[in-house]
C-alpha cells in the first residue's frame, strides 16, 4: 500500500502556522484577552520571519504591512506569545532582546557573531545525547537548556583586514601582538606595562569606549583605548594548548628569557660553555645573585638588566642559559 505523498516544507510550515494562529486565537478568547484580531496579524507577521526579530524590528515589518498598531499592543502580544509558548525572549550577549518561533517538540541552539549580531540556529543530535548522558551521570534529570556560542562568522572573518587593532577585538578573541603603531614611544610604552611583540592575549573585556582589558600568561593587564589603537594584533593559534589553566606561578626554576620587564629573580644555575659561560660570570651573573629586569629594547632584543647595582645588556638568546627562581 502507497503512503501519502509527503507535503513541500513551504506547505508544512504555513500548515503549521495556520493551526498556531487558530490556537492563539482560541486561548486569547479563553482568557477574554481584547484586541484578538489584531494580534493575530502580529502573530502572522511574527511567523512570517521565523528569525531573531527585536521589538522595534517588528514595529518595522508590521508598518511595511500597512499594519500600524501601537507599541503597547505589540510588546504586549509579544508577552502573550512568550506566555502561551509559541515564542521565547532572549538577550543574546547583553544585546537588545530578541524574539523567536518556539516550535512545539523541536530543539536547536545558537552560533551568535559578536561582530554582525548574525544567528545561526543549528541542531546536533550528538550534542543532545552528550548532554543527556553528563546530566545522567551526575544523577540530574534535564528538563530544558540553552547553549549560545558566541564567536565571528565566516562573512566577517573574510572581510576583517590584516591590520587589526585592539581597540577593534572582541572580548573571547585569543590574538597575538604582531607590531605597533606609534613609533619607539609606543614600544617602550608597552614594554612599560609588561607586554612585548609576540605576546599571546586573551581578550576579556572591551566594551564601549572604555578600557580594554587582556590576560597574558594569567596576568590581566588594562590598556587605555588610545594605546589599544596603536598595538596590532593577528590571531592566535587557537588549538587546544597543553599547558594547565592558571595556578599559582611555580616556585622551579625557569630561564631568565621568561622573565618580562619589572620583575625580578634569583640566579640558581648559569649554563654555556668555554666563552660565553665565562662572559656571563664576568658580567656579574652568579649563582645566588638577584637580578631585575628593567627594560627590553624596542626590538625585544637585547635585555636591559640590573645586578648588583650595575646596568647589563645581555642577548635574549643568552639569557636563556641562565635559570632563576622566586621570580616576583
């Protein structure tokens, strides 16, 4: 015996909006909720998109429809729609609240762009069931959830330039310091605050016109929106990295070359062979001496050190061979 033919999406989903329609008409009667008719023309304008559309959005698309009605009687079906479940409210990122379609018996989550506001809905069986079994493990009975990842669409990262500043990050973003506008003044400046050419950030916060906010090596650093301009970034590797979240720094000895500009150490072992070994001694650079980094030069090469009251110069490359301990 044949089935019946299967219906064209198109058909299934004006179907189904229609039977919404008659349902919300029903359960706004049921309630004596006034104005039926024409929040029914709200609701049919809302279906109509089935995409993220704000309050305001929809003030649009009902007045391209020659449906003016006020404000109040839109957001106040939206609350009814919200209610009755045949929408949800979300604010995605802190952004403007936004409305969507709920459809009955369907689930799917969100990829959100922070640069165009974009939102792609998606579903992943997979995930479901991933989520299911972490939730079971922990003897948890799941009843509803919500993911939203937040990252740069494909059309933004295709348009994004090489040159992009900090100021124009975007926080979540993992970057890598590439250069600097501003001539020798901007680079002694950042080497000032501890950051150098090459440096991995992780952008926490950058919001408005205030400060933007980085994390290097588990250290937050705040830099005004001027010198955010100036410092050029491109973006990091983001596989996966071995290393462990952020602890405590290590009291195991680690190579001065790690040290960054302001801090300071003891010297627990000096390496090298024949010359370079004996240059390093001569210099002052001895076991149990303590030594502070003062500066690094424009070009992050050589490093300006203080040991013993005396100014060092001394080779990034060469430092490398001498181990420190209680850097602080």
């Amino acid at each position: 015996m044949m089935g019946l033919p299967k219906l064209p999406k198109v058909a299934v989903m004006k179907r189904l909006h229609h039977q919404e329609k008659e349902q919300f008409k029903s359960l706004t009667e049921q309630e004596n909720i006034d104005h039926i008719e024409e929040r029914a023309k709200v609701l049919d304008i809302f279906l109509q998109g089935e995409d993220h559309p704000t309050l305001d959005e929809l003030m649009e698309r009902l007045g391209q429809n020659n449906l003016n009605f006020s404000p109040d009687l839109v957001k106040d079906t939206l609350r009814l729609l919200c209610d009755f479940g045949f929408a949800r409210r979300s604010r995605f990122d802190n952004g403007d609240i936004r409305y969507e379609h709920h459809h009955l018996g369907q689930h799917h989550d969100h990829l959100v762009c922070t640069r165009c506001k974009n939102i792609v809905e998606f579903t992943d069986a997979d995930l479901e069931n991933r989520q299911l079994e972490v939730a079971a493990a922990h003897g948890f009975l799941m009843l509803q959830h919500r993911m939203e990842i937040y990252g740069i669409c494909g059309r933004c990262l295709n348009e994004r330039t090489d040159r992009l500043t900090l100021e124009a990050a975007k926080p979540g973003e993992q970057l890598v310091i590439s250069d600097l506008d501003g001539g020798a003044a901007a680079r002694m400046r950042l080497l000032t605050m501890g950051l150098r050419i090459g440096d991995r950030l992780d952008v926490i916060t950058n919001v408005g016109r205030g400060q933007v906010v980085v994390a290097v090596d588990c250290r937050r650093y705040v830099i005004g929106r001027g010198m955010a301009q100036k410092i050029i970034v491109a973006p990091a590797d983001q596989r996966p990295e071995p290393e462990p979240a952020c602890q405590p720094e290590p009291e195991a000895a680690v190579p001065l070359s790690q040290m960054r500009q302001g801090q300071s150490a003891t010297i627990v072992k000096v390496g090298g062979k024949g010359p370079l070994r004996r240059r390093l001694l001569e210099m002052g650079l001895l076991k149990g001496s303590d030594i502070y980094v003062e500066k690094y030069a424009p070009l992050q090469d050589p490093m300006e050190l203080i040991v013993k009251g005396y100014h060092v110069s001394l080779r990034v490359e060469e430092a490398t061979q001498i181990m420190v301990d209680r850097v602080r």
